[in-house]
C-alpha cells in the first residue's frame, strides 16, 4: 500500500497537533508546577534552579522548532501548494 498525499497530509496534521499540545503541557508543567519538577529531577541529577530553568527552556524552543520544521511546515506545503 502506498500512501498518498491525503494520507501524508492527515498524518503531519494530527502529529503537529499531537506535539504542540504536548508542549503546552511541558510548559504549563513549567509554569504552574516548577517547584515539583525541580524536586523530582534534583533526586536524580544535581542541578542549580538556573541550569533546570536554561534546559528546559532549551528543550522547550528546540522542540518548538522541531515541530514547525518536521511536521507544520511540511502539512502547509501539502495542504497549500500540492
């Protein structure tokens, strides 16, 4: 079975939505429960506040770019220009 350009489209599509809102979750977790996660984190890795705030913030924009380059973008294209 080959997939088609409907097929790829509906993917990108629900995967992007599936990825973003799994960003808004990691970073209301930031926002709201900060000091849990340090908690729970500083069991397993010694980290200061400002290195635990730099990762995720980091990780949080690298992700973000992920997303828009891997799977928003290609959906626009599919969806707007093919």
């Amino acid at each position: 079975m080959t997939p088609t350009l409907e097929l790829i489209r509906a993917f990108l599509g629900w995967a992007a939505i599936f990825n973003l809102m799994l960003l808004f979750i990691w970073a209301g977790l930031f926002i709201y429960a900060r000091g849990w996660m340090v908690k729970l984190h500083g069991r397993w890795f010694k980290l200061s506040p400002e290195v635990f705030d730099a990762m995720h913030y980091a990780g949080m924009g690298l992700y973000k770019l992920a997303i828009w380059m891997l799977l928003v973008i290609p959906y626009l294209v599919l969806r707007f220009c093919l």
